[in-house]
C-alpha cells in the first residue's frame, strides 16, 4: 500500500500535564494503539541534546579504520558495526552500541572485569580523539535511564498498578518489573549513521535497500532522539497480533516526522508480554534516502538478565496471553541473529500460550530457556559459537 503522511497518526503527549491521571491515559492509549508516540517538556535539556548530536556526529566523523579498532565481535555485543542483519538481512547504515557496565559504575574502567556481563564491554573512542565523547554519552544515557524510569511508571498506572507496589524487592513479584528494571536494567544506546543511498529502489530483482528492516524493539520501551533534517522513519498502523498474516509491502506506512524538541517513544516486546497483550509493540523501519544522510538515537529501556518476564496478573480476569520469557535468553538470540546468519529467529509470538481448543506444539524456546539459564553466566559475554548447539535449530510450531 502507499506510504503514508498524516502528521497527527502518532501523538504527542505533554510529560508536564497537570492532570495526571489524563497523562496516563494519554500514554496507555498510545501504546495500546499505535505503540508509538512523542513527548515534549520531557526533562532532558536541549543543550544536553545537542551537544550529543554533536558528539555521535563527531565519532562517526572519525576515519573508518579508527571506528573499526572498536569493532563488536561475537564475543562482544558493543561497539561498532556496520554489518547489521535485520531479519537476516544488511541494514544501511553504520552504528555504535554503548551499555550500561556490569558494576553499574561509570567510573570503573570500561575493561575491568568488573564491567563484564552478558552484552559484554564497552567500546569507546580513545579519549585524545574525542575528549567530550564519553562524558556527553555518559550523562545524556543516564537522562534517558531516569525518563525511562518515569516513563515505565506512567504505563504501569494505564494498567492499574499502584506506584507503591512497583518497587518490591522480590523481583518474582510481577508487578515489581517497574522497580527491578530501575535497579537491574541491561540498556543501551545506539547511535546510527544512515549514509546517502544512491538506490532507494527495486533495481534487478534486488529489493528497496533499507536503512533497517521491518522489525520490533526487543525491549520494555525506547527512547529515540531523530533527525530533524531526514525523516525516515516508519511505523506501520497497528491492525493484527499477527503481523505474519500481512505482507510488509502491504501495510499502512506512517512517516514519523519529529516535532521540534520532541523525544519519540515506542513500546517494546517485553513491555507487549508484561501487559498481557494490551500494549502493542509496533512493526517499524527506516527508509533510505538519495541525498541527505540521518542520524539517530535509540535508547532501549531493557530488563535485567535474569529476570522472566510475564504478563501482570493484578486481578483483571483476564486469560494470559503469555507464558514467561527470560530477558537473558531473548536478548542474546536477538544478538546473534543481528550479528551472524545463524538463521534462528525469537518472536514473542514464540511464548504465546494456547487459546485455540487444539493444543498447539510448545515452542522449543520455552525449554532452551531453561537450559540457557543454567549454562550461561551474565556476569560474563555471551559467546555466539559457545550456545550455537543450543540455539540452531530452534524451531515452533
């Protein structure tokens, strides 16, 4: 179907309404709708903004061959890369990856040991090269710790939580995920570079190259700086829990163009599970463009490693939808589908549980789930080549 361009599809919602509860009705609309929106007087300064934007320009300004010391690697999910596969296949673009550390402390050396966990080490440029790359990255992640924080408390309200329950410290409590994710949250920033692409077309048989593939967020929820100059980025309306059943070149495709100041915000896969169907994880991609480059900002809001992520049960009634996925597990299939042809995929449709009167073959997730969390460590890197028994092969039916 044609792209579409109606400015008013993803909403825009003010983080200094009076009215609090009409901002948490805003924003579990939105996310039980199109699953995207942006928000403005969101708490993050404009000058904090731009002097990121400044500095993910600046390192992608570096000479290809300095990026590339700082490779990631299939023993380490951060760094830079320029060979992304999004649904297995090359996305256009160049990014980099930066984590919170496993110590949870900035100042740790990034190579300590300390700092291991299962995404692995950060990379950062060499400080002689970029002086203010670091300590800008640093502070502008940890504003976007605290909105997500904020963000995720909002959302729990739309589903009738109370604020004083999120913060068990049982982590086995499911209505403690907003508080678990406060204190054990595995997040990280990516910052994109979309270059010109002289060929947005189908040209011999070839398809339209694309900056990233139709996909959906892994995580609870993203926080996405854009471009200003280049709108690129594309979501599609939101009609089915099975977008498998809809051809991509068949959707809706809505240009999301950023208002001026606006941070825009998306719902994840796990945040999908945890309300039990109600907030949508929508399909999004970024189109190429002829003549002008992008840049970008992601910020994935993501659980612990170990924690299992399951739908509310707050007493609704309501059948769940999902059985429980383990973050570790998701998040480390996801990795090595980006970075290797290792022809496995993890949909959360893979924990769905059976509504039909036939019971339907168990996913063979659920039980590598299990095993994964007894082989690995997430105080070490995963290891793509170490799990490969484990992981290919994986199949649902």
């Amino acid at each position: 179907m044609p792209e579409q361009n109606n400015d008013n599809v993803v909403p825009v919602i003010d983080m200094k309404e009076s009215n609090r509860k009409d901002l948490i009705e805003h924003i579990s609309n939105a996310c039980s709708t199109f699953g995207f929106f942006q928000i403005i007087h969101h708490g993050i300064s404009p000058e904090l903004i731009d002097e990121f934007r400044t500095q993910m320009k600046c390192y992608f300004d570096l000479p290809h061959d300095e990026k590339l010391r700082h490779k990631r690697n299939e023993r380490n999910a951060r760094g830079f890369f320029d060979d992304e596969l999004t649904k297995q296949r090359r996305d256009w673009k160049e990014a980099i990856d930066i984590g919170v550390p496993g110590s949870r402390d900035w100042s740790t050396p990034d190579n300590n040991s300390e700092n291991a966990c299962l995404d692995g080490f950060n990379q950062f440029p060499h400080a002689e090269d970029l002086p203010n790359f670091r300590p800008t990255i640093v502070k502008y992640f940890e504003a976007c710790s605290k909105l997500s924080d904020e963000l995720a408390i909002l959302m729990a309200e739309g589903l009738g939580c109370k604020e004083e329950t999120m913060d068990h410290q049982d982590d086995t409590d499911d209505l403690s995920l907003v508080g678990s994710l406060r204190r054990h949250h595995t997040s990280y920033l990516r910052m994109n570079y979309y270059p010109v692409c002289p060929s947005t077309t189908e040209t011999d048989g070839e398809p339209q190259p694309l900056g990233i593939s139709p996909h959906k967020d892994a995580g609870f929820l993203t926080v996405l700086v854009q471009d200003d100059d280049c709108h690129s980025l594309q979501v599609a309306r939101h009609t089915s829990d099975n977008e498998n059943d809809v051809a991509f070149d068949d959707m809706d495709w809505f240009t999301v163009k950023p208002v001026p100041g606006a941070l825009t915000i998306n719902t994840g896969d796990m945040a999908m599970i945890w309300s039990n169907g109600q907030y949508k994880a929508p399909l999004h991609r970024v189109k190429t463009d002829p003549i002008k480059v992008r840049y970008s900002a992601p910020f994935f809001y993501n659980p612990g490693y170990s924690t299992l992520v399951e739908p509310l049960r707050s007493g609704r009634g309501a059948i769940q939808k999902y059985k429980p996925c383990l973050w570790g597990y998701f998040r480390a299939l996801r990795f090595a589908g980006d970075l290797t042809d290792l022809g496995v995929e993890i949909q959360i449709s893979d924990f769905e549980e059976s509504t039909g009167e036939g019971k339907a073959k168990e996913s063979d997730h659920i039980q590598k789930q299990v095993k994964f969390s007894k082989m690995a460590n997430f105080h070490e890197p995963f290891s793509v080549e170490k799990f490969r028994p484990l992981l290919q092969g994986t199949s649902s039916n």
